[in-house]
C-alpha cells in the first residue's frame, strides 16, 4: 500500500481501530485500515458485551468516554442493522459491595432489594444499558467505514517503522490499534492478554442480562442475550494467550450459567469462542510526533471496555487530528489535508 494517497493509516480492525477509522472518514480524511485479521476475526467480535468501562484505566478519562461510548451506542438502537438492544439486567456479588463509581451514567440503577438477590447473594444493583451482539456490530462497522470511503488491506503490520518511515511514503497520520498484539508490535510491555473464553448458545427466550462478579478470577459468570443467540462466560485469564476453546472451562461457564437460567441447558450450542482482551495499566490514548510534522496515535490498551470507550477515544483523536494538535494538520471537507 502507498501510503502517500491516504490521510490516515489505521493498524486494527478491531472496535478500537474500526471506530477510530469511521470517525476520521466520515470527517473528510481518506483512511485505509491495516490489519493482521479482517473485523470479523478479532477479539471484538468474540466480545459479549454489554456497556461498562471493565478493566479500563484511568478512571478520569475513561468517565468521558465511558459517557460518549453510552450516548452513541443508545442513538445506534434505531439501526437493526447494529445489532444494539437496551436491555435490563443485575449485577450480584456473594459479598457486600457497591455499585462502581461509573455507574451514576445510568440513568435507571438502583440497588437490588433482599427480594431481587438470589440465595447465597448479599448485595447487587440492576440497570438497563445497550447489550451488543459483537459480530453484528462488527459487520455494521465494517460497512459504514466502507461506505465512508474507507478501505481495509488484511496485511499484517511487522513493525512500526514499516508504517511510518517517511521514505516509504508513509501517511501523514498513523493510528495504531492493535489491540493485544502492542505488546510485541510497539513493543510496549505494559500490555498483557486477558483470555476471555465464552459459549453461544441459540437463545432460549432469555430477555435480562446477568453479571456475578463473585468468584475469584479466572472465573467470572456472565449471560448476554441476544435477538437468537445469547453469550455465555467466562474467563478473566490474565497473562494466558491461547486462543484454543477449552472443553473443562466451555462445562464449567455451561454450569455455573445453567444455575443462573435452567434453560441454558436445553438449547443449542452454536458456537465455542476466545478472545484476547488488552490489558494496560491504563489506556495508551496519546500522540508520538514524527519527522516531517506526521503524527502517530497510540489507541490500544482498553481491556473489557473496549466497546465501552471506543467512540470516545476516537472522537478525541479525531479532534486533535482535525484541529492540528500532535503536530498533523487535518482535513475535513475543502480543508487543508493532512500533512
């Protein structure tokens, strides 16, 4: 790919990359996304996922773009073709705890009475917040890229230089989101996997969702419905890289989920899936001036919350990039390119 007939290069294509790629485009820029794996194959795709900031860090950015990620996935709902459904659901815990401190964004939360705790629980809270069913949401974002313009190329990234090397006619704005893979790519080892390992199941009349936060990881329980399928988990495996399903854990999630909803046990199993979620200490959203007054943007980092804080994190590089902070130059419509 030459890089010098785009305005932007983006490494990803996961929801971190895709929504990035989507904001840049639709704002004028000529954006080509880079990627090891098409949108469909990523770790977003294998994702539950309900809106929260999971494992996300630091707290002060994240709130804003926890509340624009809440925002924009709600104003998605209307569009079947998004695969996005506000459902209600509980949060339970087998000992006391409180609502996280992000949770003040909803705007229906409210504490579990005795009533509403299953046995064995003590405390929880319900509230209703977009479920979205990742290889839909995925395929639609494919799309809307595309149908702004932008274009994907499956080619893996070996190197940064590779891609910002100004003698290789490298674009004037590099976005780097590669999820997982920063930890060799950058190489940045502050990045670690978590394994998430889940079962799809064909849904068996399922509308609530449902999140135990009790058991020490590895293990977490978790149930996502969707229209025809729901989402069972799960894994928090930190440091663990095999993408390989394993049949112990697939019985234990079937189990513990079973004693949540017995219906669980009488449907159709789909599908087996791990994803690799990336682990930081807190989120790599900053730009690293090049020669030449390009720019690279480091977006990687956001560990379960990557659905969650995505449009945030893109709609804040697309604002630098347009209004020239991190030394780039940006274009929107007859403005100056990038560059």
């Amino acid at each position: 790919m030459d890089g010098s007939e785009n305005d932007v290069l983006v490494i990803g294509s996961g929801v971190a990359g895709l929504t990035s790629a989507i904001s840049l485009a639709e704002a004028g820029l000529r954006v080509t996304i880079r990627t090891a794996a098409p949108p469909e194959a990523t770790t977003s795709a294998v994702a539950g996922a309900v809106w929260g900031p999971v494992n996300v860090r630091p707290a002060g950015r994240v709130r804003e773009w926890a509340r624009i990620g809440l925002e924009t996935l709600r104003s998605l709902e209307s569009d079947p073709r998004a695969g996005i459904r506000s459902r209600s659901g509980r949060e339970l815990s087998r000992v006391p705890e409180d609502p996280p401190e992000w949770a003040d964004l909803l705007d229906d939360l409210r504490l579990c009475s005795a009533d509403d705790l299953p046995p064995g629980f003590v405390s929880g809270w319900r509230y209703t917040a977009p479920v979205v069913s990742m290889p839909v949401y995925m395929a639609y974002l494919r799309a809307r890229f595309e149908r702004a313009g932008g274009t994907i190329e499956v080619n893996p990234v070996t190197s940064l230089a590779e891609v910002t090397d100004r003698t290789a006619g490298a674009a004037p704005v590099v976005v780097n989101c590669p999820g997982a893979a920063a930890r060799e790519l950058v190489p940045d080892p502050d990045v670690t996997a978590i394994r998430g390992q889940i079962v799809v199941i064909a849904n068996p009349g399922i509308e609530e969702f449902y999140i135990d936060h009790s058991p020490d990881p590895p293990d977490v329980i978790y149930l996502f419905p969707h229209e025809n399928t729901a989402v069972l988990g799960g894994t928090v495996a930190e440091g663990e890289w095999d993408t390989t399903p394993w049949p112990a854990v697939a019985m234990r999630v079937l189990r513990d989920c079973a004693a949540v909803d017995p219906r669980v046990l009488g449907a159709d199993v789909l599908a087996h899936r791990v994803g690799l979620r990336p682990s930081r200490t807190e989120v790599r959203l900053e730009a690293e001036p090049l020669d030449g007054g390009r720019v690279l943007w480091h977006n990687y980092g956001h560990g379960g919350g990557g659905v969650t804080v995505s449009w945030g994190c893109a709609r804040e590089i697309t604002a630098a990039v347009l209004h020239g902070d991190g030394h780039s130059q940006g274009r929107a419509g007859a403005e100056k390119p990038v560059g």
